[in-house]
C-alpha cells in the first residue's frame, strides 16, 4: 500500500546509504535541513524526473521513493553526487534490496528506484535529518 507524507520538505540531499538487519533492509536518505517524503509504493516501471527515460532495475518488484528535498541547491549546485547513478549503494549480498538507482532531482523533489526481491511489505519515518525506508524480508 503506498504511504505518503503530510508536509513538504525544506532540505537538501546529501547521501543516500544502505543497511542489512535481522528481519529488513533499510534505506536511509540523509538531508540538511527538515527531512521529507512525498511518496513511497511499488510501481511497474521507474523512470527520469523530467525526461520521463526508463530506470532499468533488477529485482521482481519496484520501489518508488520521491522525497520532497532536491539534491542541489537553489544555485543548482550538486548536493549529492554519487558515483555511478545506477548503484546508489552495493546490494549484492541483501536479503531484499537487488538495486538502488536515482531517478533524478527536478522541481523540489528527487526519486530514488529500489529494485526489490518481490512486493515486501514497507514502512516509511523520518528522523532528525533523515528519511528511512524499511523493506521486510518477508510478508
């Protein structure tokens, strides 16, 4: 079921990590500034902010992430520049996680692909000056 936040964010994107846990992957967004999410639910296919092109992932299932926070500033410049945009963090050994990949930064918002095992169940919260995403290893 998809979950989205209240309220929008007036922060910036500065790292995107990974974790392994006992029973979830997790996901964790870090932001200067108020953290927030719009939107986080599983969908056919990830694409581009503003081009609309095709994110490739691996994985039976999906995941969409659009915090309410850009990766540059109002100068456009960078806030967070990964080094390969189609692995965002290394996943190969997650139980859950197959792929993260960034979608892009445009209008206020970024989206984040996850490519995941199959359709887990999630669970989205916000911590000071973080966005975390949890995918269950299980239903």
């Amino acid at each position: 079921m998809p979950e989205a936040s209240e309220y929008g964010g007036s922060g910036l994107l500065t790292n995107v990590r990974t974790g392994r846990h006992t029973s979830f992957d997790r996901i964790v967004f870090d932001v200067t500034g108020r953290p927030s999410w719009r939107l986080v639910h599983y969908v056919k296919n990830i694409v581009t902010l503003g081009r609309g092109d095709f994110v490739p992932l691996r994985g039976d299932a999906k995941l969409e992430i659009v915090l309410s926070v850009p990766s540059h500033d109002a100068a456009g410049r960078s806030t967070y520049n990964p080094a390969d945009h189609d692995e965002l963090t290394l996943v190969l050994a997650y139980r859950t996680f197959r792929q993260v990949a960034n979608a892009g930064s445009f209008e206020g918002q970024t989206t984040i692909g996850v490519g995941v095992r199959a359709h887990l169940p999630f669970r989205v919260f916000t911590l000071t000056n973080r966005v975390v995403v949890d995918v269950a290893h299980n239903w």
